[in-house]
C-alpha cells in the first residue's frame, strides 16, 4: 500500500470574525436549554434527558471556547505588533 502524499500545497486557514462566531454559537447552546427546562418533565418520561444536558454541556464548553478564542486573537494581534516596523517619527514644525 502506498504511502498519501498530497500533489499540492494546503490552501491558507480562513480568518474571520471567530470571537463572534463561538459566541454567537453558545448562546444558542444556552438558549436551547432554556427552552428546553420548562419541559424537563416530558423529556424525562420518553428518556431523553440528555436533550437537555447536552444543551448545558455545549454552553459550558462554549464558554471556555469564548475564553479561548478571545485570548488566541490577542495573541495574533501582540505577533503581527512585534513583527511590524516601528512607526518613524515626523519632526515637529
């Protein structure tokens, strides 16, 4: 069996608004489990309590996504301040 080699470069990671986008995802995550606890009741009669812990569970993790995503992105913004040139001063007139 022969090793996969690939033919061609992998393309560039997409940046975008990430900090929003796991953010926009854990409130939906905290959403559904609030919509969800009014009817604990019937979920746990037909077995499917785990409806609703799976939505606690995914905001939880959601947070610690947020924390992590918040810091990663300052610390893209500290590289790119290191790397560029100092600005140079103009002289006073």
């Amino acid at each position: 069996m022969a090793k996969w080699t690939p033919t061609h470069e992998a393309p560039e990671p997409l940046e975008g608004p990430v900090v929003a986008t796991i953010t926009g995802g854990t409130i939906v995550w905290f959403v559904l489990f609030l919509v969800q606890l009014p009817f604990y009741g019937w979920f746990s009669d037909h077995g499917h309590t785990w409806w609703v812990w799976t939505c606690l569970a995914g905001g939880g993790l959601g947070l610690i996504g947020v924390w992590y995503v918040r810091r990663r992105d300052a610390a893209i913004k500290r590289a790119a301040a290191a790397e560029a040139p100092p600005a140079e001063k103009t002289p006073a007139e």
